[in-house]
C-alpha cells in the first residue's frame, strides 16, 4: 500500500528544518544539494517541492513570519492596557532573540545576494504587511504607520543586539516605547 504524505506538511517540515541550515551556513554559501543532504531527503526531493534555493528561502520567509506570528498570539493573550501589550511583545521578542537575530542576519544576506530581486519581491513586502497589520491589531493602534514604527524600533534593537556586547533591557525598552507611544496618541 502506499504511503499517504500530507505534501503541504512534509513541505512546511522541510521550511523550518531548512532554517538552521541556513543559519548555520549562510544563504550564499550553502546549495540545494548540502540542503538536501543536511535535510536527509534526495536532491530530487528538494526540487520537487522547490524548483531553486531562492524560491525555497522566500517560502521560509513566509512560513517563519506565520509561524512568529501564530507563536506570539497563542502566547500573548489579550492585556487590558497598551502598555501591557508593549510589554508582552518585548518579552516575547527578548525571549526568541536568538531566532529573530538569526532571521534578521539572514534576510541581509539575502538581500546582498539577491538585491535586483528584493526590491520586486512579493514575499518580503506581503510579510513585512502582515506583521505590521498584526502588530497594528495586537496594539489596538489605529494608525498602521505606529504599528511601522513599533516594528521598525524592533528591529533596531535586533541589529543592536547582533552588533553590540551588552544585553539589551527590553523591558527598559517597552517602557520607553510605551511612555511615547501613549503620549504620542493622548
């Protein structure tokens, strides 16, 4: 009888897998070959669920992004105040740093490799839209350019984080952000 695969799923399992293989090795230094290798499936495998190194890496893009998101809503619940929203977000943002600076790293490598490509790519832009619209309704900001903004300073702090020796105060960080936030929408 033969084997009934959720290709949708064992395709996600391959994305996410994928990550740590990038990370560790890059995305210009590593090919769909010592991906395939490093995911124990054939190359073949590989490009039947992703015809090039760049498509697969713009789907990771896209199910990371979900998956941040999916994570940090399950986790986060719904406080009463924006800035216990701000605060649960930069816990949770302190809490998975070493993924998202890793993340960070990667998509600036990516882009150095591919910069024709990203300026037009859709998976960069739908995912930088959809974080930014859920960080928009998780804040209850009525304004997306705050959710922008809110996510623009995150990013910040990651490359700070990546660059600098000493450990950033998220929690100094939300009540900051906070502090201006409120005063900014009064």
């Amino acid at each position: 009888m033969p084997k009934i695969v959720d290709h949708d799923q064992y395709r996600k399992e391959l994305l996410l897998k994928s990550f740590d293989l990038f990370a560790e090795r890059g995305y210009g230094s590593i090919t769909m070959r010592q991906l395939a290798q490093g995911l124990g499936v054939s190359t073949g495998t590989l490009y039947h669920y992703f015809p090039s190194k760049q498509a697969l890496f713009l789907q990771l893009v896209e199910e990371l992004d979900r998956q941040d998101l999916l994570n940090f809503l399950a986790e986060a619940g719904n406080p009463p105040t924006l800035t216990e929203r701000i605060e649960t977000m930069f816990n949770f943002v302190a809490k998975n740093e070493d993924n998202f600076c890793k993340q960070v790293l990667l998509w600036v490598e990516f882009y150095q490799q591919e910069k024709a490509e990203l300026s037009r790519n859709k998976a960069f832009h739908s995912s930088w839209d959809k974080t930014t619209q859920a960080i928009a309704d998780y804040l209850q900001v009525p304004d997306k350019a705050i959710a922008d903004f809110v996510l623009n300073y995150l990013y910040g702090l990651l490359m700070r984080g990546i660059f600098e020796t000493e450990t950033i105060s998220y929690p100094e960080q939300a009540t900051l952000l906070s502090k201006i936030l409120v005063a900014y929408l009064k």
